[in-house]
C-alpha cells in the first residue's frame, strides 16, 4: 500500500472517474490520502466520490474539466492550491478509435497528443515543483504497451505513449535525488467501461483487472522509472534491447559529456564512455 506519510496527504488523478484511474483512486483512498478526482463528465466523478467516501471516510474533491483547454491548469489550480499535493496520477489519454492516421480527423489527433503530451506535463511541472520544495512526493503516468512499438490504428496514440515513456524516464533521472519518485505505468489490454464502450472487452480471459494494476502499480511507485506488470514482462522484453533505467543513464552521460550541464551532473551522471 502507498504510504501517506511519503505521498499524503492529497493526490491528484487526473482520468479519475472510472476504470484504471478509478481503481488508483479507490487503492490510494485505502492507504487515507485523500483525493481530488478529475475527468471530463461530472456524474461519474460525484458517484465514485461518494462512494469512496463512504467507504474509507477520505476527503474526496472532484472537478469536471476537459484536460486540453487552454485554462486547464489554471482551474486545476483553483481547486489544488489550498492542498498538499503528494501525488499527482496522469492516468487521462484513452484513445477511442482504431482508425488509420489518415482516415481520422486532424483535429482529433492534435486533441489526443494535447491531452497526452500537453496536459501531462503541464500537471507534472506544477505539482513537481511543490514536490522538489518539500522533498517528497511521486508523479505517476499511466501509459500503455504502445509506447515500444510503432502500430498500425494506433499512430498517434503510440507516438504519445513514447513521449510520456521518454519524459518519464528524464524527469525520474532529475528528481530522482530529490526525494520524489516518477514511474511510467505499462497497461496492457485492461478491462475497463471504456473498453467495452469501443466493443472490445469480449473475452475476460484477455483483460488485466483495473484493481490489479492500480495495486501492482502503487506497490512500485518507488521503483521507476517504469513499471511492467508481471504478465506483460515476455512482451516487454521482446521489444526492448536495454533496461530502461541504464538507457536513461546513458543518455544523461551523453549529454553531460558535451553540454556540461548542472542539472545533468545533479543526479550523478558517470563519466562519459561513448555509449548513448
């Protein structure tokens, strides 16, 4: 269970109402943080506010906002600002469609990768610094199995999962000697309500329970800057040629070896030896 003292005592789960996001709220509500709810309908959110409210007795704040308006962190602010964020879960970013790239309209592109690339890290910028001063705190993304392999119908969604795998992985090596742990989470297929509004979750047998990747996820918060649950490590492993942790090594050394930068030689780069 995540522990409140490290990551109390409010969280943030942006794509909270339902599904995997749903299941970290109801999880992180078990370990006594409380939580402020965001996704786009609001009676979802009031209905598992209240239930996770009767449940464990948390305090539970929602807001129903669209996460790719130009004011959306200014709203987010005005709830949040008043509260000790010590968690920050970016769990919005579904894609709802298996279209070609060039059959899909252009519009719903650019709105996946700013609810994916522009709200993720607007959110994490704010909350990350409050994090940084007080020296605790975790910022959780959660990502999908796309990110490690170009796919067809999955263009867009898949170039936006590597980017939040890729920033993860920097902002773990940044803030990694700061005290707040940043871990990029690997879902697989999930039995989620929005998979069975898209008509896809006809087989059980095929699906990860929310509930057991929000459990499995939260267990390793600490250990980023990526999480792949236990069942989709063969998977992983087929698409990967070096761990994750030791290609973000290499790359800050790669980087420091010429930039000198200090923020690089902040986390503790090695010396440079030729490998990127």
């Amino acid at each position: 269970m995540v522990a409140k003292d490290r990551y109390g005592p409010w969280a943030v789960i942006a794509g909270g109402s339902e599904g995997i996001g749903g299941a970290f709220a109801e999880e992180i509500a078990r370990a006594g943080i409380n939580l402020v709810l965001l996704a786009r309908r609001a009676e979802p959110l009031e209905a598992i506010a209240e239930r996770i409210r009767l449940e464990s007795g948390v305090e539970v704040r929602t807001l129903a906002l669209d996460l790719t308006a130009a004011d959306m962190l200014d709203r987010i602010r005005s709830v949040t600002d008043p509260l000790e964020v010590g968690l920050l879960v970016y769990n919005a970013g579904a894609d709802n469609g298996f279209d070609a790239f060039l059959d899909r309209k252009l519009e719903d592109c650019l709105r996946l990768i700013r609810l994916n690339a522009i709200g993720q890290i607007s959110c994490a910028h704010h909350f990350g610094q409050a994090m940084v001063a007080r020296g605790r705190g975790a910022i959780m993304v959660v990502g999908a199995m796309s990110a490690y392999a170009g796919a067809p119908s999955h263009v867009t969604y898949g170039s936006c999962k590597s980017f939040a795998l890729t920033f993860c992985e920097g902002l773990w090596w940044e803030l990694k000697g700061k005290g707040v742990d940043v871990v990029y989470v690997s879902a697989g297929a999930t039995a989620t309500p929005a998979m069975d509004r898209l008509g896809i979750n006809d087989d059980p047998d095929r699906y990860q329970l929310s509930d057991d990747l929000a459990v499995g996820a939260l267990a390793n918060v600490g250990n980023g800057p990526l999480y792949v649950p236990p069942h989709l490590r063969p998977l992983f492993e087929r698409l990967q040629i070096v761990d994750r942790g030791e290609a973000t090594q290499r790359m800050a050394d790669f980087l420091h070896s010429y930039t000198k930068a200090p923020t690089l030689a902040a986390g503790g780069a090695r010396s440079f030896d030729g490998r990127a």
